[in-house]
C-alpha cells in the first residue's frame, strides 16, 4: 500500500547570521538542503535579497522551495517548526529578526484552515518576497480566486511603491 504524497510551497527566509552556516544567504541555502533530506525537492528559486519589513531589523535573505510530503498540513507545519527550532530560532518578537522562518504558501489540496494554519498562506499577494520566488519556479501554482502564481507576480510588479 503506497501512501499519498503532497506538493508544498514552502516560504524561506533569514535575516539573522547562524554560526554554521554563515549570512542569512548561507541559512537559507541550508535551509534548502535540510528541506531536500527531510522531504523530496523538486525545486528551490534564486535566492532574493529584500529589505526587513514590520520592524524585523536586518535585510533578508529569501526563497521558495517545492516539496513533496506525504504529511497532512498540521504535521508539516510542526516539522517545518521542528526545523526552525533545529536552526536555533526561538520564540520572541513577533516581527523580530530571525535565524529561520518557513511558511506554508501552498499545498496541492486546495485551501485549508484550522486555528493555527491558513493555507494558501492569507498575505501570499502581497509579498513580493514570497510571490515572485514562487513564480520563478511554479508559475502555475494555484493562489486562489483563479489566480496563479504568475498572475500574483505581475500584479506585484506593476504595484507602485508607497511614498
């Protein structure tokens, strides 16, 4: 008997150096690593450099990656905290920097929603440093609305900056 696997887009992002594994860059390209031993990875995006937002501090280093679970939403998410805590993230500010963070933007079951897990992730269109990443390697991932991943992407380009 086989067991159903599940595609996730997991969010990637670091703003805070780690002892091993050097400048949040290092983390996140780590992070990546930790992500293909734990899970399968069918892809990772380029990594994107973007300034803090929310009072988090220090720039960040972000990225995308696709995985393939055989984990409902609830178990990846203590896993992806698992890995967190792995990285030696703690608790605190909530918009403080941070060694790790991992989100769930999305998984292959649709939409999903329980008291401590939205899925897809609810501000996934508003954040360029999650909706470009994903579309540079899922462009046709399913956002919601009839919207993909590209079509997010784009409306975020054409976006004017706030003064």
């Amino acid at each position: 008997m086989t067991s159903q696997t599940h595609l996730y887009a997991i969010a990637i992002g670091s703003n805070r150096p780690h002892g091993r594994h050097g400048r949040p860059a290092g983390v996140v390209a780590a992070a990546i690593a930790a992500l293909d031993h734990d899970f399968t990875l069918f892809d990772a995006a380029p990594l994107l450099l973007n300034p803090a937002s929310g009072g988090a501090g220090r720039d960040f280093a972000n990225s995308v990656a696709v995985v393939e679970s055989p984990l409902p939403p609830p178990a990846m998410l203590a896993a992806l905290k698992q890995l967190e805590r792995d990285f030696g993230r703690r608790g605190g500010r909530r918009w403080g920097s941070r060694v790790l963070d991992l989100d769930i933007l999305g998984w292959d079951g649709g939409r999903w929603r329980s008291r401590t897990l939205v899925i897809p992730h609810p501000r996934l269109a508003e954040r360029p440093f999650m909706a470009l990443p994903l579309a540079a390697i899922a462009p046709s991932w399913p956002i919601g609305g009839g919207l993909t991943a590209r079509h997010v992407a784009s409306r975020l380009g054409k976006r004017r900056p706030r003064p």
